[in-house]
C-alpha cells in the first residue's frame, strides 16, 4: 500500500461495498466473524491494494458507536492483539520475555482503544499482570467470560 490507494476515492464506498461482496450486512458482521485475525489480515482480506487496517477499524468504531457497542469492540480488539502476540495463549511464566510479549499486546491495544475506554483499558492491562489469567488463556472473542469480568459492558 506504500502507493496510497488506499486513501483514493470514496473510501467507506470501497470498505462496504467489498463487505457486502463477501455477502456480510455490516463491517461488524464480517469481522465477527474472524475474531482472532488482525486488523491487517481483515483489511488485506477486503483488499490487499486499497483498503488499510486503519480504514477497517475506523468503521468498527463508528458502527460500534450507533449501536452502542463500544466495550465489546475494545473487548474484541483486545482478542485480536492477543491472539497476534500470544498466538499459544497466556505465558505458564512471566519471565522478561513473556512479559515483554504481554507488554506489546496491551501497549498495541491501548492505541486502538477509543478515548472514552482508556482508563478501564488501562485498569484492565493492570489486573492481568497483577493475576495473570491461567496458562495457555487465549480469548476467542469478544464473549469470553474473564474478559466480559474484567470489562462488563457498561457503555461509558
């Protein structure tokens, strides 16, 4: 995408027009459907050329607004992180190196969480170094119950 494609033409147009191509009603539906995949994989899925993760969560977040689904979304996107950097679940030992693999996930996390969930993004980073989840955790959504625990879905 280094040509900037991505930024030509009516772009939201382009992101749910390609959507609906894949036969999915909404940007939501489509990744729901692929919980664990990074923003890159939906967006190299939906066009590898002309569509950039960036554009992907963007629409996320604005459907996730008019529907009132703003903790699911950091939830899922939080899944997603760590799907990405934890690919064999939550580290048995937080040593140096799996605490910096840890790190990374909450630190990409954070800057995809909107402003209103930062601080209950932060609290929740806090709690899951401060009692680590059980070896080998790996959330597979949004849904999962420590998640749902450690961020109930009060919208803020």
């Amino acid at each position: 995408m280094s040509d900037g494609r991505a930024w030509h033409g009516n772009v939201k147009a382009r992101l749910y027009e390609r959507v609906r191509e894949r036969g999915y009603e909404s940007l939501t539906a489509f990744a729901e459907a692929r919980p664990t995949a990074s923003l890159v994989a939906l967006a190299d899925e939906l066009g590898e050329e002309d569509i950039a993760a960036v554009q992907v969560f963007s629409g996320l977040v604005a459907e996730a607004e008019q529907s009132h689904k703003v903790t699911w979304l950091v939830r899922g996107q939080l899944v997603r992180e760590l799907s990405q950097r934890l690919p064999n679940g939550w580290p048995a030992v937080l040593d140096d190196a799996n605490r910096l693999k840890v790190a990374v996930a909450l630190a990409r996390w954070s800057t995809y969480t909107p402003k209103t969930h930062e601080e209950r993004a932060k609290k929740v980073g806090d709690a899951l170094l401060a009692t680590p989840p059980p070896p080998g955790w790996r959330p597979l959504g949004p849904d999962d119950e420590l998640l749902r625990t450690l961020l109930p879905d009060e919208e803020v």
